[in-house]
C-alpha cells in the first residue's frame, strides 16, 4: 500500500470541485471535514449515508451532523443515522433519539394534542396502544397486557398528554388521584366509583344517581376536570385505570424516572 507523501493532494474518497476537464491543479479539492460537510449536504441519499459513518471520526461536530441526519427527509439515511448513534451516550445524542423515536411512533398524537383536539387524540391514543399488540381498534386491552406494555411508549404517551394539557389531563394525573382513593377505600367499587366521580367519568346526584358516561358524552376540552382524560372509549375507561396507574409505576421504577409531580386537587 502506497502511503500519501503529500497531505495537499487529494485521498480517493475527497471531493474534487471542478469541470470535466479540469485537471487536479485547476480543481478544488475538498479534503477533511470540509469535503465531509459537502459529501453530507449531496442531493444523492447513498453519499449522505456513506458519509455518515465518516461523521463519527469528527468528534463532537461530527456526532452532530448525524444528529442533524435525524431529520433528513430520505428515510435510508434517517435509519443509518439512527443505527450509528445507538449505544452512545452523550447526553445530547440520547435526547436526539427519543426524539426521532417520538416522532416515529407518536407523530399524529402529538400533532393533535398540539391543536388541543382532544377527542381526537383520545381516539389516537387508544390506536396508538392497541397498535403495540397487534390488536383492531375495537378490542379492548386486558390488564395482563397493559402490565407488559412497553415503558417507554406509556410515557411517552403520559409524556405528550401533561405537556399539551398544561398538567391537566395524562396518566401520571390520573394515577395521583387513583392511588388517593385507593389508600381511602378497601372495596374496589367504591375506589371506581370516588375515581370517576372527580374526574368526571360518572353522575350522581338527585336528578341522576350512579350514572356512567359514556365515551360521547366526555368533555373534549379544558374545561373537564382534572384527569379527565384519556379515556380510550368505552371499553377501557374504569376497567384498565388500575392497571395502567400501577404499570406507569413500575415503569418509572425500572427506568429509575422520578415519581410523577402530578397531585390530586
């Protein structure tokens, strides 16, 4: 193997700037992390690819251009950047990929809750969970799948929910005022029944005494009570509130998150 004796001439992979015709001396050579830059910004997905890896060998202006790959519209290179920053741990990198993994799973729900459309991002949170096991729409989630739901994706999820509704809505607020009633009551039913009554979930009173709500009849807006929402439709509701409250809490103690600041009012 020939070594190169003169570090201004070009290598076999630099850019080199100029017409067909144009001979070395006359063409701009574009070694370096300049050449890389420009081999990242080509219009030709396979060369920003292969100038990812590449990347990696730049240090920290490096490691931030594959960042920035997070972003690319070709998804070839988004994967390639995605596969290259796994295993690193910078706390810069680690952010970038939740983010990209947010943005892949939970685009539409963060797009609706971002526009405060809350009935429908009760409909995509409940698409959103039933996609993880493979279940239609019309299924309901049982608790011993809810207790193997993936802890990322709930809080995520839970994530999404208390930022857009400013701490209102979200089952980090919903579990607050579970495990409140919890401590308070020893049958399951009056736990429900307390549950629901504060967030709105059921009516009684004199004019309508132990009367359930169902999911059309919610109040898709800033305006319910706290803890509202979500609600997933009819066939969740009340029935996986426990078990969503106590996997969030497993969650947070397998992935060592701080308990939830959301208390009950």
């Amino acid at each position: 193997m020939v070594e190169r004796s003169n570090p201004n001439q070009p290598n076999r992979g630099d850019v080199v700037l100029g017409g067909r015709g144009a001979s070395p001396s006359d063409a701009v050579v574009l070694g370096g992390f300049t050449g890389l830059r420009q081999r990242l910004l080509s219009p030709n997905p396979k060369q920003r690819v292969a100038a990812l890896s590449e990347a990696l060998n730049h240090g920290s202006k490096g490691v931030n251009f594959v960042i920035r790959a997070l972003l690319d519209p070709t998804s070839e290179v988004r994967e390639a950047a995605y596969t290259l920053l796994q295993g690193r741990t910078e706390p810069k990198v680690l952010k970038a990929l939740e983010r990209h993994y947010q943005r892949q799973h939970f685009a539409r729900l963060e797009n609706v809750l971002a526009a405060q459309q809350w009935k429908m991002a009760d409909q995509e949170t409940r698409v959103v969970m039933l996609q993880a096991f493979g279940l239609d729409c019309d299924r309901p989630l049982r608790p011993d799948q809810i207790a193997e739901f993936p802890c990322k994706d709930l809080q995520i999820i839970d994530q999404l929910w208390t930022q857009y509704s400013k701490g209102k809505f979200g089952f980090s607020v919903q579990r607050a005022l579970w495990l409140k009633y919890d401590t308070l009551y020893w049958n399951k039913a009056d736990v429900w029944s307390a549950f629901a009554d504060r967030v709105g979930w059921r009516i009684n009173n004199l004019f309508r005494e132990n009367y359930w709500k169902r999911h059309n009849e919610l109040t898709f807006s800033l305006n319910a009570p706290a803890g509202h929402l979500p609600f997933l439709g009819d066939q969740f509701g009340i029935f996986t509130i426990e078990a969503i409250a106590q996997r969030l809490t497993a969650c947070q103690t397998l992935m060592k998150v701080p308990a939830s600041t959301h208390k009950p009012e």
